[in-house]
C-alpha cells in the first residue's frame, strides 16, 4: 500500500490506519476537520501546532487516493463515538 515519506501505519494504533509520521494524528481526523467541517490546512495547523502544512496535504492526497479506506474508518469511529457516549 502507498504511503508518503509524512504517512505511516502504526500497527497497534488507530487500528493500523494511516497517520501522520511522528505524530498520532490519524489520516481520517485531517479528512474530517478540513473536508467535512469545513477548517482550512492553514487552520488546523494554527490549532494543532505540531502539524505541517506539507503534512496535511500529504494527508488530503492520501485521502483522494484511498477515498473508500478512509471514508470506512470515518464511519467505523463515528459509529464506535457514538455507542460509546449512549452507554456513559
């Protein structure tokens, strides 16, 4: 599977999905601030500091790349979210 020099898979982290390299920010949390909030790469590298503009691209292009991967792991947690916050 392509991964950038910026992505990797951790295999007990995130489930094996890809994130950021040096960090534990996952492929599927860039794709859900910047595609489907709305915030721009600018804005969630001012909120999350530790993040590269190159990164964040590199993710987004990941992302169009591997559109279906993503698009399940985004529903699998979302999924996972909310069951988890009905039994609190």
């Amino acid at each position: 599977m392509w991964l950038s020099d910026l992505l990797t898979r951790r295999k007990n982290y995130c489930g094996g999905q890809p994130i950021i390299k040096g960090t534990k920010f996952p492929v599927r949390s860039v794709v859900a601030y910047v595609l489907q909030q709305g915030m721009t790469p600018e804005e969630l590298v001012t909120l999350f500091p530790h993040l590269t503009l190159a990164q964040v691209y590199d993710a987004l292009s990941y992302y169009y790349d591997h559109k279906a991967e993503i698009d399940r792991d985004l529903a699998a947690n979302t999924e996972e979210y909310w069951k988890a916050k009905t039994t609190l």
